[in-house]
C-alpha cells in the first residue's frame, strides 16, 4: 500500500474537511484518508496515483500538490537514488 502526502489549499474549516473526504473515497484504490486542516496537508494510503488524488481534489474546489518530501521520496523509488555511491551522499 502506498502513502501519499498532499498540500491543498483552500480548506479553513471542518466543512472543507468533509468536502476534500469526498471528493477523494470514492476514488478506486483509496484506502484511508487523513486531514491535516491546521497544515494544509492530506495523506492518502492505497493504490491510487498522486494526479488523480490531485485532479479530484481540483475539481472539487482545492488545488494540490506533492509534498516536496514525497516528490524526494518517489524520485529515489524510481531513480536509484540513495545507493551508496549515490551523488546525493
């Protein structure tokens, strides 16, 4: 199960809360959501893509993107990154 963490703006009250859980349990693969409201973040477990969850959450109202720490993460899985003869170290 994968984990991803999202800034989305626009949430400032506990109605907005409900409204970004909407938009994103129906999606297909979502396995839990959870709402940051007083940082702005939402972290999503299952198998679902980082642009869905970021489309969805779009089209209801709240702009998001990868946490910066997750898009580091994700580059790592898929590069190689991290070895020791890594250029990062």
């Amino acid at each position: 199960m994968n984990s991803i963490e999202l800034h989305v703006e626009g949430m400032s009250c506990s109605s907005c809360v409900k409204h970004v859980n909407a938009a994103l349990q129906p999606l297909a693969g979502v396995g839990e959501v959870t709402v940051d409201l007083a940082h702005g973040r939402v972290k999503v477990t299952g198998d679902v893509q980082s642009n869905t969850l970021i489309s969805a959450l779009t089209e209801a109202g709240y702009p998001a993107s990868l946490l910066a720490a997750d898009i580091d993460e994700r580059v790592r899985k898929t590069s190689g990154c991290g070895g020791s003869s890594c250029c990062c170290h």
